[in-house]
C-alpha cells in the first residue's frame, strides 16, 4: 500500500485477516497479523516458515527449534529486511499471558488474534517496520 497508513487501513487489514476463527498454520497468533502486515506492505515476514505446521504441536515444535518467539521473531523480521520501529502498520511482538505471539500496531494499540476474530492490547516488547 504506497503512502502514510492510516489506523482506518490497518483495520480493514485486522478485520480481513483476523477477524474469522484460530486456525493454527492459517490464522493463528503469529500467521494472522503477519498476513494482515502482508496486505499493507506486501511482505510477508512469516514467508520462510509459512506451511510448515498446521496444529499446536507443530508451532510449537517450530518455535522451540528457533529458540522461542522471543529470538524467532527478530529473524523472521530481519528476513523479511524489516528494521526495528513502531507504529501505524508495524508488527509487533507482544506477551499473551502464556508466552509470547505477534501483532499489528494501530498506533497506541496492538491488534492481536483471539480464538474468534481479535483484540487490542497495548503492551509490545518489540516491533518492526518496513
């Protein structure tokens, strides 16, 4: 999407692809927000690994493999050749209470993937953009 991203183009991204039901591979806690990224910036930062799991146990065996979200995330942006950075249209590493999944900043909120469709959350530990 060229220009300055608007939290009104972010949204129509969240509800397109993470608004629907947790599928794991398809539209799980990480796939969602890094497609939704995708459609604003037509980079994909889970390309590498995207089909390689499709339950629990799979993203899970992926994850510790890479040594955890918390060191998996920051290879999968720079990857993608993102740059640390917040903001409007950022993906963003967040806590989700039992460890740790991705989101799309909206400015001072975070849209994350929920069992069906998304919520918000402010708190991020780190985020990149393009």
């Amino acid at each position: 999407m060229a220009g300055k991203l608007t939290p009104d183009d972010v949204m129509a991204a969240v509800e397109e692809h993470m608004g629907g039901s947790f599928v794991w591979g398809l539209s799980d806690c990480c796939s969602a927000p890094c497609a939704a990224f995708a459609a604003l910036h037509g980079i994909d930062p889970m390309e590498r690994v995207r089909g390689t799991y499709d339950d629990r146990k799979g993203a899970r065996r992926l994850i510790q493999r890479m040594g955890g979200l918390r060191i998996f995330a920051p290879r999968l942006a720079q990857d993608a050749g993102l740059r640390s950075g917040g903001g409007v249209g950022t993906i963003g590493l967040i806590p989700n209470g039992t460890g740790f999944s991705l989101a799309i900043g909206l400015g001072d909120l975070w849209a994350a993937k929920a069992d069906a469709g998304f919520s918000f959350v402010t708190e991020v530990e780190a985020a990149w953009c393009v």
